[in-house]
RNA sequence: GGAGGCAUAGCUCAGUUGGUUAGAGUACUUGCUUGACAUGCAAGGGGUCACUGGUUCGAGUCCAGUUGUCUCCACCA
C-alpha cells in the first residue's frame, strides 16, 4: 500500500521534520564536482542580536529561490550565510540592558569588562535569528556559516585598514562630521537621516564695528553663533559690497568677526548675510577652510555648551542655550524678527536623536579614487541592477559621495589597528598588535576608536571566503553570482562592496545586483517598531507555514517595487498551498501500481489527446518559469506555476482524466503516468518557492531521485510538443465552456443531462472526447451528426462547430432567437474588425509575419463562429 | 533644487523587447454535498489603462507635457 498523505494539509507536521533531514543529507553543501558551472550568493547579514523580520523574509526567500533553482538546473551553488556585529545597534541594546537591569553605563563596566557583556549578549542571541533563517527554508551553506567579527572577518578588516592606509586611501584628520549627541559618536554621511522639520528663522542684527550700521544675518541655530568666525556676503550683492573686510562686533559674545566675501551665499535668501560658524555646519566648515578662518567649537561631545566658549551658556543643553540666547539678543535688541519656517534636519540613523554637525579628529577613507573603478563597473553594464534604474541611484550617489567616515566612537566593532606613541608622538598602522614604538622604543597605546560596521560588511563578499588567503572558494566562487537586497541599503552596502571588491580584489564582487522593495502593511505603512504595525514572520510560518508566506511574499510584485502583504494574500497563498495538496492526494489514492510503472511516460499512440495537451502544456510552462527566472521575474514565474496548477492541471486535467483513472486497464495507466509525471513536473517547478510542501509530496509519490531538491528543473523539451492535440483540446474546452454557459444561464442543474449533437468538422476531436463531454458538460450522451433536424433544442456556436442539446421544457425560442442574433452581430462586428485591419496596407508589409498569421487564424475561426450560428438560425426559421 | 517610482476592475496588484477581445488574487452576483479540495466547483457582472498631445499599420506599453501621489538625494544658512 502506497503511503498517503494526510487528510488536511498541516505545514507544522512535516516543515521541521525536512529542513532536519536537509541538514542531514548536506544538501545545501555546494557540489564539488568541477565539471558544475558555480553560482554563488553571499546572504546580507542580517544583524547577530536582530529577530527576523518581513524584509529579510522576503530578502531570504528571493535568494533562496534562485539559489534551489540553479542547484536543480545543475550548478553547485554557495550560499554563504553569517551575521553583522551591527556596531551600534548591539551597543545600544547592551547597554539598555545594562541599564534596566543593574542600573549600570558601560564607563562603569569600563571598556573591556562591557565588551565582555557585548559577547555574551551575542552568545546568547546570536543563534537566533540563524534559527529564524532556517524556519523560513533557506538553503544556506551552514558549514560555512560566518560572523562579521570573527577571527578570519576580523583578519580581512585589519588586511584592508592597513593596505588602504599604506596607499594613502585611509587617513586620520580634524575635519567637520555628523555627530549623535546620543550614541557619543561620529556617523558617515550615510547614516544620517533628514527630516523635514518646522522650525524658525531668527534675524539678528550685527553691529559693524566703528559705525551705527548694522548687518542683518538670518539663521535657524542662534546657538551656534557663540562660535562665530565671520560674516558672508556674496561678492557681487552691491547691497553689502562696502562691508566686506570691515569688523562686525558679535552681540553677547563682544567678539571681533570679518565680514568676508563667498559665492556660496544666496543673495535670495534670507537677508543675503549668513553667519559662518566653520565648527558646527559642513558649508561653512568649507568657507572658513577657504578663508582661514579659526574654528571655534562651542558644544561639547553631549550637545551642552562649552566651558570654554560658552560663557553664561556653558553647560547648557543646544536647545536651553538657544532659548537663552534668543532670549538675551531680544533683550539687546538684536533680535529683528522670528519667521516660521520648515527645514531639514540630520537625525542619527539608528536612535532619531538629532546630529550636530562638529569638528573632531576622525579616519576617513578617500573616496575619489576608490569610486573610479566601482563607477567604470556599472557604467560598463559588468556590474548589472535588476532592475537596471537603481544604476542611476548608485551612480548618482557615487559620483557625488564625500570621504567616509569610518572611525566610530563606540566600543563594539573591530578596533582600528593604529597605535600612538605618547613619547614620541609617532603613530604606526599595524595589521599586528604592536606595543613598543619602532621609533623611540617607547610604549604604544591602540586607538581607542573602531569601525563603522559597514567597514566590515564591505569586504563580505571575499572575506567570507577566506580571503587574504588564497581559497579554494575563492577562487571557485567569486565574484558571486548575484547580491540580493532592498534598495534601502545600496548605500550603505552594494556601493561599498562594489568599490571595496574592485580595489582588493581587483575584481567586481558580484554580477548582478538584484534590488527589492519594502515590505509594508496592509495599509501601505512601513512596518516600524513605533507604529506597532510590523507582521511577525514567525506567527504568520506558526498559522500558515513558511511556504504560504514565501509564496505570498514571491508573487503578485514586480522587482524593485514596494509591497503589500495582508491577511488576504497570506490566505491565497495558504489556499494554493491546499489545493496543490488535495491535488496530490486526489492522485496518490488511485495509485495502485507498481513505481517503476508509473514512472515511465506513455508512448505517443497510447496516449489520448488531453495527454499530450497537458504535457505540451507543461512543456511550455517549463520554459515559461525558466525564462523569467533567468530575468529575474519571479514574481512572473510563480504566478505561471499557479494558473497552469490550478487551471490547467487540475481544472481541466484532473477532470478530464478521472472518467479513464477510475477504469482498470491499459488507458487508466496511461492517465495515471500522464497524471504522476505532469504532478511531478509542477513540484519540481514549484520546489524553489514552496520548498516543504514539494518535498513533502515528492516523497509520496513514485519518485527517482532521493529528494525533490537534488533533482533536475525541468526544462524545455522539443519532443515534448504536442502542437495539433492542444488545439483539439482548445476546441473541446470551448465547447464545454459553452455549453456550461448557456447551462447556468438558463438555470439547468449539472445534475439533470440532456443528449448532446455535435455538427462539427472536427467529428474526430470530439468522438475522441466525447466521455469527458459526458461528464464534464452534463451530456447524457454525445452524437455526431451531419445534420441536426429537430428544432427543439439549445443551440450553441463555437468555432468547433453548432452543438445542440434538447432541452425543451426550459427553453424561450423567441430569447433564444436573439441571442443568436446578438451573437451573430458581435461575430460579424469582430470579422469586420480583422478583415479591415488584414486589409491594410500599412499593417500586412509591416507587421512580423507571426501577428498576422495570429490575425489570420482568428479570423479563421470567427468564421467558423458565423458557419456555426447561421447553422443554429436555421434551426430556428 | 535635482533624480526616480507609482497612477490599470470596489480593493491589492501583474502586464518582460509596442501586436488577440487588457489579466490575477480578493470582494460581489447566481447556481452546485460534481467519487481530492467549501481553504472547493461552475457560470457571471465589473476597466475611456490619470489627463493632453505626438511617433506608429498598431500604444496600457515608446516620446513630450499636465495633474495627483510616494520616495531618495542635495551645503539656501
């Protein structure tokens, strides 16, 4: 007795149970053999102490679709999976939990003690979100499972710090960043977030020295003007042209600033006048450089004034300190006026507070020369974005991108290898830890600051497989196939890999770039912790099974494109899921042979002409899902496994084949391998998107290969074609659709059956069908006749000839007549139609030849429509 | 200020290089215990493809412009 699968579809029963046996089997270990093409994926980490969320779910299912589908078509795929330290994220958790918890900071642990934290709060978490992968199905490379701060991570990062620092590329200096007052840190530009904000536009008046005149400037930050080094006008704005080089007096401060001349000042705007404070704003950072102006930094690293400049301000919070201020200028009659108005404002990426811009030692890495290559890359189309728009995005951002700041004030992350030497001042950049300076002897201390985290995700591409060695998997499997991931971060990541491959590996990381969108809710939100609004992957594998949400998630959306994802769509996916289920089960009960007879496909003569339909119909389907896969069209792919699925195979196919399968004998076995190859074909189709439930199914059925996962894709087959039989069936289900029609339309039960003539010059298609005619439109027995005589009966046109059924008690021959009638004018409206456009000149020279042959075979059977329906109005009189 | 996306059925969205009578899911109407599935089956209704021009034998698709909407980037303080 064949094993049966269980009456309701449950996923919780078999999803673990065959990711375990997966696991067992290293399935998703690559192939050595040589003689496979490599493809290869290296997974975006997600963040070591993060939980899995809708995004790396639908990041997680795209690559795992592409990865299972290459496996199948024959390669020997890597997917490389690992996690991110996340620099500051995990920093910030820590020390929450520290806080919460023992009421303690991360000074009072002191640096090595909290780093301590830092690793046991990643032991502990850390196999979490790997777990959650798993859930999912993720086919990833376990074995080679890596971690952005591991040892041979770690390696590559001190590798690249070092080479990059010898050429010249990475240096130290004291330029102007974007500081969070809140992580205590320095952020790239990247990592500021601007938001338009409703703020004021305060005018202040400053006095020129040695005169009663004034120069009004208008600023959004009062505060900052307790460090400002000059006044700017534009050279050429008359109004201000007798001011420039004189001496303005600062209100409350009492200092003396020039009043100096820069093209950068918009003589629109605002007064014309703008304050230029070079510590605390990017722009005028730059006028001072150009103006050797001094640099005064009036905030210290939390945002409170300064002791040193701050005078009565000193310790005050920004905002306090402005209040106070505005205050004191009114007071003064400094102040002109106060406008409303909206302007952007940096916020720290990963805790919202706002930055403050300032001035401090920091590395950088030079960016001009890294970007050539990684520009020359894409440009050139080696490097390709699907969908090919984000290119512009990248090229934009990377053209225009200044130097990045890579130091970080934070403890977690990989600690830039430079060490300092008090005695002599000296400082080497070593990929060793190096204590006693070469110079003078003396002791070294390291630097105290790390890098930004994405220092390291740049270089995951090679340092993932071993690189500053010579791997084997290097050398197999970079450049990686394709980069899956979210536009979000082609910023942050894609760019920063792209120059990083170019510049160590003299090689692009990847092929193509292979861009989503968001996962939003079913209101078109983002799914954000603070809305409260995010789907919990996890509850929705719990409910539905992880492959009704990869379903869910891989079909319905172009790439690149924002999504949706609803209750209503979880369901239809879960409602597919069963249905392929009772598909499967409908043809496993009837299976009573042996495997190895089932499993051979029918010779041509023995099969009827739904057979090859369906299978020509599947071969087509194959080539369907192969090309869009190679596209990229996913979403496409899937979509074409479900109609063929649930139309075609079991709406039509199961139906039309259950009048042989409940026989014995020679025809019922042919059906059943018909049935069992064609199933067989769909799961294997289906098994990238939907890994468990394909399995699951495979195992039950006759099978050859020892999982679904290791056999071959199917793919296009020319023998496989069946051209004449489709169009029989074509012209068999017309009929049945019509007659069902006009069944439904005037309320005859399928259960009551009437005789059905055919006058058709196809009267072999349809003695062939004539048993699936009987059960599949009610007929009680089907004749074909060259002549109908009676007048009594249903007509009905097709282009497969008139068909009458007697019927008639339920018929109005006055409603009837003008159907036919309403018919025949909306047939000779569409012959009309076509004739006009085949006689056109224009279109039948222009035209492909295949168009026009389509015209034709239209036209040919809207012919046979009107042959049809002037037959049946004959009838009629 | 620059760049880009989106606008197609009541709703959510597909529609690949221009080529049948523009599709799916869902919702809706009607009928159905049809030898797996009511998480189902059958038959329906529902669209001026945002608007205006243009290119073409042919435009939802390409081009220009308009409107609405969302997003990203940018040093107008």
């Amino acid at each position: 007795m064949r094993k049966e699968l269980a009456k309701n579809y449950s996923p919780r029963e078999f999803e673990d149970r065959i990711y375990k046996t997966w696991c067992e089997k290293k399935y998703f270990e690559p192939d050595s053999d040589e003689k496979k093409p490599a493809f290869s994926i290296v997974i975006p980490p997600p963040n070591v102490t993060g939980q899995l969320h809708m995004g790396h779910a639908l990041d997680e299912t795209l690559q795992d679709v592409l990865v299972r589908t290459k496996r199948m078509q024959g390669y020997s795929t890597l997917w490389v999976p690992g996690t991110d330290h996340a620099g500051i994220a995990t920093q910030i958790k820590v020390e929450e939990s520290l806080r919460v918890n023992e009421g303690l900071t991360r000074y009072d642990l002191g640096r090595e003690k909290f780093l301590e934290r830092v690793w046991d709060w990643k032991n502990q978490y850390g196999n979490r979100i790997i777990s959650q992968l798993k859930k999912l199905g993720s086919s990833c490379d376990w074995s080679r499972e890596r971690f952005t701060m591991d040892e041979g991570c770690s390696r590559a990062v001190r590798e690249v710090f070092v080479n990059l620092y010898n050429k010249g590329l990475i240096y130290r200096g004291y330029r102007i960043i974007n500081w969070c007052p809140r992580c205590l840190t320095a952020l790239s530009d990247a990592e500021v977030e601007y938001t338009e904000q409703p703020g004021s536009f305060w005018h202040i008046r400053y006095p020129v020295k040695g005169s009663d005149e004034f120069v009004t400037i208008a600023t959004t930050r009062p505060e900052t003007m307790l460090g400002d080094t000059a006044v700017a006008v534009h050279p050429e704005d008359e109004r201000y042209a007798h001011l420039v080089g004189k001496t303005l007096i600062l209100p409350i401060v009492n200092r003396e600033i020039p009043v100096i001349a820069d093209e950068y000042v918009e003589r629109d705007f605002g007064t014309g006048c703008v304050k230029i404070t070079p510590a605390h704003d990017p722009t005028d950072f730059e006028v001072g450089a150009r103006h050797n102006l001094p640099i005064i930094k009036v905030m210290n690293d939390d945002a409170t004034i300064s002791a040193e400049y701050g005078g009565k301000y000193a310790g005050m919070e920004r905002y306090e300190a402005r209040r106070a201020l505005v205050s004191d200028l009114e007071e003064g009659g400094y102040l002109v006026k106060i406008e409303p108005c909206s302007h952007n404002v940096g916020t720290c990426y990963r805790c919202k507070t706002t930055v403050e811009p300032l001035t401090c030692d920091q590395w950088f890495v030079k960016m001009a020369p890294l970007a050539k290559p990684a520009l020359e890359v894409v440009e050139s189309g080696e490097v390709k974005f699907e969908p090919e728009r984000f290119s512009k995005i990248y090229i934009n951002w990377m053209e225009n991108c200044h130097d990045w700041c890579i130091s970080r004030q934070l403890w977690w992350g990989h600690r830039i290898p430079a060490f300092y030497c008090d005695a002599c001042g000296h400082m080497e950049v070593s990929k060793e830890d190096i204590t006693v300076c070469p110079k003078c002897g003396g002791a070294l201390r390291q630097e105290e600051d790390v890098l930004d985290t994405w220092f390291s995700s740049a270089l995951w591409p090679f340092s993932t497989m071993g690189w500053p060695d010579k791997t084997a998997d290097l050398e197999r499997y970079y450049p990686t196939s394709v980069l899956v991931t979210g536009y979000d971060i082609i910023f942050f990541w894609v760019s920063r890999m792209i120059f990083s491959g170019m510049e160590h590996m003299g090689k692009k990381p990847f092929s193509t770039v292979f861009i989503h969108g968001l996962v939003r809710d079913a209101q078109g939100r983002k799914m954000s912790k603070s809305l409260g609004n995010g789907i919990d992957p996890l509850k929705v594998i719990e409910e539905y099974g992880a492959d009704a949400l990869r379903f869910a998630l891989a079909t319905g959306n172009a790439p690149g494109n924002d999504m949706r994802f609803s209750d209503e769509k979880i369901e239809s996916a879960r409602n597919f899921a069963n249905k392929l289920w009772n598909a499967s089960r409908f043809v496993l009960m009837n299976l009573t042979e042996e495997d190895g007879e089932l499993l051979t496909l029918p010779k041509d003569e023995d099969m009827t002409i739904e057979d090859k339909w369906v299978l020509s119909r599947f071969n087509s389907l194959a080539k369907t899902v192969n090309d869009n896969v190679d596209s990229y069209e996913l979403g496409v792919a899937l979509q074409e496994i479900y109609s063929f699925t649930w139309d075609t195979f079991c709406d039509w196919y199961i139906e039309m084949a259950k009048s042989r399968i409940f026989d014995t004998g020679a025809a019922s076995l042919t059906a059943k391998r018909v049935l069992v190859h064609v199933l067989t074909g769909i799961l294997k189709l289906l098994h990238p998107y939907m890994p468990f439930i394909t399995e699951e199914i495979y195992q039950a059925l006759p099978h050859s290969d020892e999982s679904i996962m290791i056999s071959a894709y199917p793919k296009f087959c020319e023998s496989l074609v069946y051209k004449a039989d489709e169009e029989d069936v074509e012209r068999i289900i017309t009929a049945i659709t019509a007659i069902r029609a006009r069944r439904a339309e005037m309320n005859v039960p399928p259960s009551k059956k009437a005789k059905l003539y055919v006058v058709t010059k196809y009267k072999d298609t349809f003695l062939r069908a004539a048993k699936i005619l009987e059960k599949l439109a009610s007929a009680s027995e089907v004749i074909i006749t060259d002549e109908y005589k009676s007048d009594d009966a249903v007509a009905i046109a097709t282009d497969a000839g008139s068909l009458y059924i007697p019927l008639s008690e339920v018929i109005d021959f006055e409603k009837e007549r003008a159907r036919l009638l309403s018919e025949q004018k909306k047939n000779d409206g569409e012959i009309e139609r076509i004739e006009k456009k085949l006689s056109n000149e224009g279109f039948v020279s222009k035209a492909p030849a295949q168009v026009i042959e389509g015209e034709r075979a239209k036209l040919k059977r809207y012919l046979e429509v009107r042959e049809a329906l002037a037959q049946s109005l004959a009838k009629l009189g």
